[in-house]
C-alpha cells in the first residue's frame, strides 16, 4: 500500500470514518485512497470554510472527530476562520493539509508556504509525515491528539512523495486516552463550605460552560441552586447545551457589555464550572474588561479539561442537594397561540419554541436578531442548541451540514443572519447534494446590524454615507430564495411571523434541505 491507503485505513482504524474534503493536485493520490475505501464517507464542500465549520459542527454532535482534506497552505488558510470557531468550541479535528513533494518545496512553486507556521495558531497539534512508512504513525499520533474530552485540532501536514510512496509499516492501531481528570476533593469541600457559609447565596453564581451544559451537568447546578439559593448563569455562547421543556435552562450572560456587567454586578463570588473568567468579546473606552465586579473572588470547580459533572455531582452531594428538584427548569409556555405581525427577535422565538420538534438541533448564527431566542427555549421540546463559539462569523451553515451528517435521524434548523449566510453561502449546495433534513431559517435585515450597536458602544457619531455604506446589505439586497434554488435548495420567502410559522412547519414536516427567507 502507498502512504495515503495506509493514512485511511489508519483513519478507520481510529473510528474516524467522516471526511469533509475539497482537495487539490497535490491530494490525488489522498483522493484514491478514499475511494478504495467505501467505509470513509467522504463528503466535498465548496470552499474550505464549509469543510472546517462542518467538521466542528460533526464533533459537537458526534462527539468524535472527523477528518478533513485541504489544499496546501491556501486550502488551509481559507479553513481557519472556522477552526478558530472549532478550537473555541474544544471541538476534536484531524486536518489532513496536502504539501509539495519534499524535493518541490525549495523551487518555490506558486503555491508554497509555511503550512506549519499557518496551522499552529488554530491547531493544538502539527506534524509534517516525512515519508510513506512514518504515515501511519503519525496519523495515528493525530486521531489520539483529537480524540477525547475536550477535543483538540490536530494538522498533518503529507508531502505528495509521502502519500504517494510505498509503505511496509501498515496501518497502526489507535488507543487514545480516554480519562478525564477529576476535582480532588479540597476543592470541593472548599467550594461547599462557601457556598453554605454565605450570608447571602444569591451573591454566588455558578457559571457553566462547555460540557457542564449537557442536561446531567445542568441538572445537578440546577439541584445546587435549588437547595441552596446561588445563582446560574451560562457562558454567552455555548458550543452544545441542552435545553427546553423539563430540562434545567440557565441564563446567558448576554453579549453587549453594559447588560452583562449590570446582570453580575451583585456577584460576590463566581464559581467555574468548565468554563474561564467571562471576559468582554472586545473592549470599549472607559469600560471594564471583565465582566464580574472587581470586588468579586473567582473559583475554579472544574476546567475545560476536568470531568465538570462529575465535580458537579460531588458538589450536589457535598450540599445535600443530591434529592432536591432542581430550579430552572423549563415548562411550556402558558400562552396560547402564535405570534403574529412584523417578525422581531422575541417574535421568532416564540415561533420557534412553539414549533421546534423533539430532539431536534438547533444551529444559531442569528447574532443580533438572535439574542432573545435562547430564553424561549425553555419552553420548547427538548432540543440541542449550538452556537459560535470563537467569534468568526460563516460558522452556521456549514455547523448545521456536519450536525446532520453526525445525527441524520434529527432535524437541524440552522437560524442565520444574512450577512453571516454570506460568509459560507456554499454549504446549501453540501446540503443539496448530499439531502440533508436541515432547514435554514435566513433572517433578513439587509445589513450587518450588529455592527451598527458596535459603532454606537465605541462612542462614535451618527454615521455618515461612508459608515452606512459598511454596514448596509441593501443597494442590491440579497434574493435569498435565487441563491438558495441556485444552489439546489426549494425556498421560500415570508414577511410576518403567522407567514412564518406555517413556512416553519411545513418544512420540518419534510425531508430533506429548505430554505425560508424571513423578511425583519
């Protein structure tokens, strides 16, 4: 076998069988590997934003890795914006980056570059294979960086003698390490003691995040809460939390500054619980960095890397809280019917709380027609909610293809802005060709409206022409329903919530990809 059969077959070895690829020249012989091997399910996206983000969005879901297939450094460099979105997330990634043939690389091709210099800022792990018979090895080095909890992003880099040449070594089996570090028990005797000695609970918070927001995790804060009066909160985006009816449902610290120092403003003591320190998204003039008091003492229950329901438990346990009703926990809404008129953020979640099917996966990239969703989806079914986690806008989309690749028996419905849509606007024709029951659900403001909050919390005037002109999506507007039929995708456009809510469920009554565009 030459190097990339043995890489493959490394791959299965590893339970690796999902490639999100969009290869090169320098990749053929990858190519022709994966096409002897029926096992890998290979999967092509249009542009490497759409391999990266699906990638992430597999992981969360999965809870595995799936590999990719990028071309050179540029192939690579056009992926990173999502892998930044995956490493925020700890989401597990085996990149397969092709590279010139060893003895090419000193004449300076075209496409030559630093890949290891490119990769290493979005990637926990980078090797280069150097020859055929180190391949598998390597690969399997790779599958045991990504593999496990948190997941990791691991780059090898195959120079094209490398895949090409013969390997004598095989594949290699994988054993990655499953153990998850546990909180010892000072801590949590520590944190138990503060938590029951304190004068008022309600100035303590437990703040979750990553996978503390998993539905045990959060019942178990919710058990604590309960018993003993401290206040919940949840990181402003979560990579995967579990939400809706009997399930507990913690608040979000919001995204605009102002609201999230005044929400933690009473905050004496700040637990953490799989997550860090909440710290601004960006900084503002005169504002602080951080977002609880300064006052404040901040405790770590569990990392990103420790086993948070587990310390959870023992904190429950600790608190003789193990047997008390949880608070937080999300009821149906008492309202009856839908909303109706002009569609606004608190409107569509109404709609979507009302309409949501069991277990399904939602895929938030609304931004900031998104911001009241997540407090109506305490009253939904129970549902999977992802979210962007590093910042880099074009995560939804392809996050929703690697979702439905991960759970094909769920339906996804991905809630994205138009100007986030732009971004990765190539992953409805992924959805197409491969007939992914995912709805998309473009909510259309024809502009980039954060932006237009972000220039008022700078300090700035009233925009001038120039200004508008960064920030308006008008002047042409985008016709979503072409750009989705253009790619393969039956759409529809509507322009009030009642509109809405019968487009909504008409699509999730069906299979396969739609698209509604949604008129703000």
């Amino acid at each position: 076998m030459n190097g990339s059969e043995a890489i493959v077959q490394t791959l299965l070895e590893g339970n690796i069988d999902v490639c999100f690829a969009n290869p090169g020249t320098s990749e053929m012989h990858f190519v022709a590997a994966l096409d002897s091997m029926p096992k890998m399910r290979c999967i092509l996206g249009l542009f490497e934003g759409v391999v990266t983000g699906a990638a992430d969005g597999y992981y969360r879901i999965a809870e595995k890795p799936a590999a990719t297939l990028l071309h050179l450094g540029p192939g690579l460099v056009s992926g990173l914006a999502n892998l930044h979105n995956a490493k925020r997330a700890n989401s597990g990634i085996i990149n397969i980056v092709g590279q010139h043939a060893l003895d090419h690389i000193e004449n300076d091709a075209p496409l030559t570059s630093d890949i290891e210099g490119i990769a290493r800022p979005m990637s926990h792990w980078v090797r280069t294979t150097m020859t055929a018979n180190t391949a598998p090895a390597d690969t399997a080095a790779a599958i045991e960086q990504a593999t496990g909890t948190p997941g990791r992003i691991a780059t090898l880099i195959l120079p094209a003698d490398a895949a090409w040449g013969t390997c004598t070594t095989g594949k290699y089996s994988v054993h990655p390490q499953t153990a998850i570090p546990k909180t010892d028990s000072n801590t949590i005797d520590t944190i138990a003691r503060i938590i029951h000695e304190a004068a008022d609970p309600s100035r303590i918070a437990l703040l979750l995040g990553g996978r503390a927001m998993r539905t045990k995790s959060t019942e178990f804060a919710g058990r604590i809460a309960a018993r003993t009066g401290c206040r919940l909160f949840s990181e402003t985006k979560s990579a995967r939390c579990e939400r809706g009816q009997g399930r507990v449902n913690i608040p979000k610290i919001p995204y605009p500054l102002d609201p999230s120092l005044e929400l933690l403003r009473d905050i004496d003591t700040l637990i953490l619980v799989g997550t860090s320190k909440p710290v601004a998204f960006f900084a503002y003039p005169g504002k602080p960095r951080f977002l609880q008091p300064i006052r404040s003492q901040t405790i770590t229950l569990a990392s990103i890397w420790d086993d948070a329901e587990n310390a959870l438990s023992e904190l429950c346990e600790a608190l003789n809280a193990t047997h008390t009703p949880p608070a937080y926990v999300g009821q149906a809404n008492p309202q009856s019917g839908l909303p109706t008129g002009q569609a606004d953020s608190d409107g569509i979640g109404r709609v979507l709380a009302s309409v949501l099917p069991e277990n399904c996966i939602v895929v938030d990239e609304a931004i900031t027609n998104g911001r009241l969703l997540p407090q109506h989806a305490a009253s939904a079914a129970p549902h999977d909610w992802l979210e962007i986690t590093g910042g880099s806008i074009g995560y939804g989309l392809p996050s929703a293809v690697g979702a439905s690749v991960a759970a094909p028996d769920r339906k996804v419905v991905a809630i994205i802005g138009d100007g986030s849509a732009m971004y990765t606007v190539q992953s409805l024709w992924t959805m197409a060709r491969e007939s992914l029951d995912i709805t998309v659900v473009i909510l259309a403001n024809r502009s980039y409206k954060i932006l237009n909050g972000e220039l008022a919390a700078m300090g700035a005037v009233s925009p001038g022409p120039n200004a508008r002109r960064m920030l308006s999506l008008e002047a042409p507007f985008l016709d979503w329903v072409s750009i989705a039929k253009g790619h393969g995708i039956h759409a529809q456009r509507v322009d009030n919530l009642e509109s809405f809510a019968n487009a909504l469920k008409q699509s999730i009554s069906e299979q396969g990809p739609r698209l509604i565009e949604l008129i703000m």
